[in-house]
C-alpha cells in the first residue's frame, strides 16, 4: 500500500472534515484515510487504480489547499 501525508490549508470545522473523508474515502483504491483538524493534516493510504494526483484533486476540489 502505498502512503501519501499532506499539510492542508482550509480544514476549518468538523463537517469539512468530514467532507474531504467522504470524497476521499470514495476514490477507488483508497483503503485508509486519516484527516487531523487540529493539525491540518491528511494522510491517505491507496492501491490502484487510485493515483497521488487524483487525491491531491479531490483535496483541492473539496476547497482545501495542498502546501
């Protein structure tokens, strides 16, 4: 399994937390995601057919800001 941790700008409350879980949680390939408010964190952890890029994507998408 492959494992990638971001620092994120934009994690501002629970329901986007849970949100970006969600979104997250959704890609194909995803088997564990870990998103820490209070540090502004998040760690996924995936196999194909999920792709670094895809989650960086949903991440953004979600309106957060990878640093």
């Amino acid at each position: 399994m492959n494992n990638v941790h971001y620092n994120v700008n934009g994690l501002y409350n629970i329901p986007m937390k849970t949100q970006l879980k969600n979104a997250l949680e959704e890609l194909d390939g995803v088997q564990m995601v870990n998103v820490d408010l209070k540090q502004g964190t998040v760690e996924v952890g995936y196999n194909e057919p999920a792709k670094e890029s895809d989650i960086r994507k949903t991440i953004e998408h979600i309106g957060c800001k990878v640093e």
